[in-house]
C-alpha cells in the first residue's frame, strides 16, 4: 500500500496532500514548485469557469488588472496555500471557481504541448491566441496567471485567484497516511539484524531493497560489501526511520494538522463548508461531485443541480467500491495461485532438465571418444532450452508479481479508505478509486494468468546412427505426438449414428498431421480404420441399433504414430428411428409430414424406402393408412438399396414384401405369391412389420394381429424399409417403436 500513499512528486509520503481536478493527489509544497506562472501579456488563459458562486465583483477585477509595481509580486504570492481568496477585493461571497481548466471541447481537463516545459521538467499550457479585440498590453504590465500540470496524467489546470487554495485537502488520504507512518514508526522499533550471531541482534542499520534482508553495520560489511554484484545493490534505512522509503521524514512527515491529523474515530471534528465556515456539510450535489452545506442550497448555486443526501452517497458509493474491489480480490487470489504455478513449474524444469541432461550423458559415453565433441554441442542445446524456459517464467513472474503488488497495494489503501467515516472526504475520491480498481481489474486479461511455456522438453535424441553419422548427430526436432484427449461432452449417439470429438492437450508443441480414428464391430470383436484426416470432430454412420461400440483415436505425424487415447464406449439407440428417403425414392413419389407421410402422383406402383438400414438386432415398425379409395393393392416390407422402384414392391429379388386389399393379403417374393390370408386393410387400418435379423425371418402384422405365419425366414444381409403404392393410397409412418411383447394368434392362411 506504500506505494498508493506517496507524492508522485518528491517521492515521499503525502503532506498536506490536495486534489487536482483530475483525481490525482499532490503534497500542497510540491504544487508550489510545479506551479507555473505566465505573464498575461504573453500567453491568454480561457476565462476561469465559475459553477459555483458569483462572479467575481468589478471592484476585484479592477484591482486584479490594475498595473503596478507589486503586480507580478501579488500574482506569485496567491500561489501560497495560505494567500486569501481574491485578494482584498472580493470577500467571503466572491469566491471563484477552485480552478479554471484549458480545453478546447470544454472536457474538463487541459490539454498540454510536450515542446512546452518548465524549467522542472513539467508541461505546461500552450499558448493560447488573444481574445478577438483585445488590445495588446505593454510588456510587464499585466499580472501574471498560473497553470498547474499533474505529474501523473499530465493534465493541466489553470488557477484562480485563490490559487493553490482552490484545490480540495484530502483529509481522508492525510489520516490514512498518519495511521501508515505511525505503524512504521512502531516497526522500525523492532527492526533488528537478521544475520547476527549475536543475542539479542543488534539494530539494523539499511535495508538492501533487492536482497530484502536487514542488515546491521558489522554485517554490511562482512556479508554485503559495496563491491562486485553488490555494488548495484540499493541500501536504505530500515522502514519507519528517518530518509526510507515511507519513512515520513522531513516537515510534515510527523502527522496532519487539523482535523485530518485525528484518528478515524468518531472524535473527529466534522469539516465545514469552504464557503460557509459555519455550516457543516449535509448533502452532496452530483452534478459538481461535491459536498455542500444548507446554505449553498439556500442561495441557489445548486438549484437546478442533481443534490442528495450526504450519508446516502456516502453509502452508495462505498458499496460501490467494495463490489468494485471484490472482482480485484479475486483476480489476485488467482495471480498468488498462479504465482505457486509458477514456481512449480520451475521446479519441474529444473528437474526435467536435469533428467534430460543424465540421459544425454549416457548416450554420448556409449558412443566413446567419437561422440565427444558432438556430445558438448548437445549439451550446449539442452542448457539453452532450459535457460531460455527459466527466463520466460522468471519474465512472467516478475511481470505477475508487479501487477500483483500493485493490486494488492490499492487493495489495501482502498480497504482503508473504507474504513474513514467521513463521507465527504470520502465522496471527493470515491470516484476515482472506483475506476482504478475496475482498471486494475481489467488488467488481468484472458492468458494473462496461463503459462507461457510448459516445463516438458521437446527434445529426443536417436542413438541409432551408424559411426560415420555421428558428426551429424542433433536433436530430433520432432517427437511423436501425445495422446489425444477424447471431448466427453461433445461424444454423442444418435439413432444408429455415433459422433465423437477429441482435441491435442494443452501446452503440446509437438505438431500432429492428422489422427486415426478405430471402432469396433459392435460386438467386442476387432477394431477397424473408420477415419484417417485432420478433423478432430467425425460422425460415423450405419452403425447397428441396440449395440455398444468401443471408439479410440491416435495422433501422427512424420516421426511415427502416438500412443491411443483412452477407449470410449457407445452405445446406440434401442429403437430405430427414420422415415422415408426423397433422394432414393421414386420420382412420382410425394413425400409429406417430414418425410413420414407418402402417396403417389401416379396410378402405377412406385417404390420408397427408409432412411435406416437393418443388419442385425429386431426391429418394429409401423404405418397407418390414411386414405384408401377404389381398393388399390399397396405392399409393405423390406428391400435392398438397389431394389426396382417402378413396379410393385417384391415383384424382383431385392424386396420382399406383403401386398394386401381391402379382403385378403398375399406374401411376395421375386413376384412369387404365398400364403394368402384373410384380413385386408381399410382407412385407418396400421399395418405393422416385425424384422428379427436374430431369428432371420420377417413378420407383418394387421391392427396388432399377426396376418399369418412369419412371411420370411432365412433373411440375411443389409435391408431398408419400403414401401410401393399408388395415388389412390396414403399412409403414414411411425418408428421408434418398442418390438411387441404380446403377439395375437396369428390367422391361417387359405391354402
């Protein structure tokens, strides 16, 4: 937190510290050394803005204009934090505006000119072109106008009259700085050597700021000589004593004047207008971002502006900034879990390097006197590769660590800012902590929090060169690539379909030209080749329904084949669901209801088939006929992916089927006519068809009665399910269904 309660100035902590209008603070001494007068002959300042109080009075302006010998005197002394308010013209209600900024788009802020510099090195203003009509004044004559740069975002602001009493004191800031010195203070009295061999230790006498060590004067010299790597080594005092750093020396070091200088308790004298001495502040105006007491409401300065209660603000805004600072905290939980990452990892490198470099040594001793040289060079490689990790994560540590401390610094001065009740002093910097802790937070970005390079070693030596090979003996640039990672959540089945995906693991280096994806036969049996490419996401159809298939990938690339990734098991669906195929279906067929309703342009038989196909398992479905007219004959069954699809289906030898009108119903087999049986179909009837691949036979069922014995045995093979019928049929497939459990007796057929 030391760092948030230092002027960016003189590098010390606070005195009497005011805000500038950009948020930022300043020791009100170091804003009298940067404060930069500028005859008004020589360079023209916008007019001072005035939001609050009147103009100031003719009288004032007379006599700020006015020409005289102590002109430049009296504009040098209004610098002082002490110099009254308008000088001796204005009074207590003529008050201008704290300050007046320079910017062209009324921003705010002023803009600056890097050419333009003061003599300490801070921009100033550029010059700004006379007012149209202005008439020149001699030379010396005018008084002089300020501007006041901040050292932190270099914005500039010009003064008003009052000058550097224009600018708010930050009361909060001056106690929380006084609790901070008095707590170093109590430190630095229990500052002892920590190398003495001596009891009790003697006190320490500087601190090496890199070593982090404290060291009394005997012990300087003996362990830490001004010479050789420690000569650029920065020695302090130790904390809370007299020039360290936070140490709070010189004038105002000691504790603030007023009520600033008390405790957080609430013995604190409550602060009062600045332009009413009388009158404490009660509300807050959010309009001006400022606090205001009774009687500026009274006189009207604020009449129009958005005004509010003090203590509700002052509520509202600290929960802001808690909630504000949660997302921080947890950022830095993250980055100290990150930091012990990243000294794992470079215990993990160390270890890995050393591992390599034992198992190079070995190598090259096989090889003898031929392999000596060349098992220097190889040992050089090694060597680099691990310096150069080590100093990645030694960079991203040091970088990691920096933004940690300077989170956990605001961190804890915006926990003690907390801590203040004292909503004014609050409100004037609430504002500004809330958008340095939402910038702290958004420092931390994706992958700022990830590794850059990983503890393993992409480095293989061959030891099987012949001799004369061996001055060309170097590292394999290239390993064989890791074991892929099965995606579980994106693994999926679907129908008699499976999808699996896979992806390489993080921080693998080692390229990877494509993978070979193997499953099984459903049946425990051989894995076989399904996929060979450069896709990690692969859909495998025509599986078999009801079965459980196993599915492995592997990784290659020029250097070989990887080792297999972990098996995965699939299982697919129970029950078959489909419909009718429009791409294989005859051309005067009409498919409808998302492919599951059919009829015909024509009053020929046409040919459908499904979208499934059956190898093996038992499997149900059904369709329902929707329209029946002038007792057409529409044959329903199975058939090959190239079965005839212009003639009645079972009429070839590539369906085998059942046709059926409005009385009886016949089985048909390369257009051979069995087993006719009584039962037709009629609107509304559902004809069901039963394909066991166990048993090898094909049965049809008429509303849930079987319609005869089973059509067909000894059917083997890959079938579809089809369908032939003509314009005077409709009908309607349903799938997904279970197989039967209760099967009727089933009618005999006439012979």
């Amino acid at each position: 937190m030391e760092e948030e309660l230092k002027c960016p100035v003189c590098g010390s902590l606070f005195r009497e510290p005011i805000i500038l209008p950009c948020s930022h603070n300043v020791c009100l001494p170091c804003a009298r050394t940067i404060a930069v007068q500028t005859p008004e002959t020589e360079q023209h300042l916008p007019p001072l803005l005035h939001p609050r109080g009147p103009a100031p009075t003719a009288a004032a302006a007379a006599t700020a204009a006015a020409p005289g010998p102590g002109a430049a005197a009296g504009s040098a002394a209004c610098l002082d934090s002490e110099c009254a308010a308008g000088g001796g013209g204005g009074g207590g209600g003529d008050h201008a505006d704290k300050l007046s900024l320079h910017s062209e788009t009324d921003s705010g802020y002023g803009s600056y000119t890097p050419s333009l510099k003061s003599p300490n090195g801070v921009r100033v203003l550029p010059l700004v072109p006379a007012p149209p009509g202005a008439a020149a004044a001699p030379r010396g004559a005018g008084p002089a106008s300020s501007s006041l740069t901040c050292p932190q975002c270099h914005r500039s602001a010009s003064l008003d009259q009052r000058g550097l009493r224009g600018f708010q004191r930050n009361r909060l800031l001056e106690a929380i700085v006084q609790r901070y010195q008095q707590g170093r203070a109590a430190a630095a009295a229990a500052a002892k050597c920590q190398l003495c061999d001596r009891n009790p230790p003697e006190p320490a006498a500087v601190l090496c700021e890199q070593c982090e060590v404290l060291y009394c004067a005997a012990c300087q010299l003996r362990c830490h000589p001004a010479r050789g790597p420690f000569a650029k080594h920065r020695l302090a005092p130790p904390p809370g004593q007299p020039g360290a750093p936070g140490g709070g020396g010189g004038d105002g070091g000691g504790g603030s004047s007023g009520s600033g200088g008390k405790g957080a308790g609430g013995g604190r004298k409550l602060p009062t207008c600045a332009e009413h001495d009388l009158e404490n502040y009660s509300m807050y105006c959010v309009s001006c971002r400022s606090p205001v007491c009774y009687q500026c409401l009274e006189e009207g300065k604020h009449g129009k502006h958005d005004v509010k209660a003090l203590g509700a603000m002052w509520k509202q805004h600290k929960a802001q900034l808690s909630q504000a600072l949660n997302g921080v905290s947890d950022k830095a939980k993250e980055a100290k879990e990150f930091l012990v990452q990243l000294k794992n990892l470079l215990q993990q490198i160390q270890e890995n390097g050393l591992d390599y470099e034992a198992c190079l040594v070995a190598q090259c001793d096989a090889l003898v006197d031929a392999l000596t040289r060349q098992k220097a060079k190889l040992l050089t490689k090694v060597t680099k590769e691990r310096e150069h990790k080590l100093k990645v994560v030694w960079d991203q540590i040091n970088h990691c660590t920096l933004k940690l401390r300077q989170s956990t610094g605001l961190m804890e001065y915006c926990l003690e800012v907390i801590k203040e009740n004292d909503p004014s002093g609050f409100l004037q910097i609430s504002d500004a902590l809330i958008k340095r802790v939402q910038v702290s937070q958004e420092q931390w970005v994706k992958g700022a929090l990830e590794p850059k390079v990983s503890a393993e070693f992409d480095l293989t030596l061959d030891s099987e060169p012949l001799l004369q090979s061996i001055h060309q003996l170097d590292f394999i640039q290239m390993k064989l690539p890791p074991v892929p990672l099965l995606q579980l959540e994106k693994c999926c089945t679907r129908n008699n379909s499976v999808t699996l995906a896979w992806r390489m693991p993080p921080l693998s280096h080692n390229p990877v030209e494509g993978y070979i994806l193997e499953l099984d036969d459903g049946d425990g049996g051989q894995f076989r080749e399904v996929y060979v490419g450069k896709e990690t996401l692969c859909t495998i159809d025509g599986l078999h329904f009801n079965s459980t298939y196993n599915a492995r990938v592997k990784a290659f690339n020029s250097s070989g084949v990887g080792p297999y990734s972990k098996t995965v098991i699939l299982q697919t669906s129970d029950v078959a669901w489909f419909t009718f195929d429009p791409s294989s279906a005859h051309r005067d067929i009409v498919l409808s209801n998302d492919n599951q309703t059919a009829t015909c342009n024509s009053y020929d038989d046409r040919v459908v088939l499904g979208t499934a196909a059956f190898s093996k398992g038992v499997h149900y479905w059904e369709l329902h006929v929707d329209r029946y007219d002038n007792h057409p004959d529409p044959a329903f069954g199975i058939a090959r992916i190239n079965v005839v699809k212009d003639m009645m289906l079972g009429k070839d030898d590539k369906a085998w089927a059942m046709y059926v009108d409005n009385n009886r119903s016949w089985f048909m087999h390369c257009n051979s006519h069995t087993n006719r049986t009584e039962g037709g179909v009629s609107k509304g009837a559902t004809v069901g068809v039963l394909l066991d691949l166990n048993k090898h036979n094909l049965t049809f069922y008429i509303n849930g009665q079987q319609q005869g014995p089973p059509a067909f045995e000894n059917v083997e093979g890959v079938f579809m399910p089809a369908l032939s019928l003509n314009r005077n049929v409709q009908v309607t497939l349903h799938t997904g269904l279970e197989v039967p459990q209760c099967v009727k007796q089933p009618k005999l057929p006439n012979n």
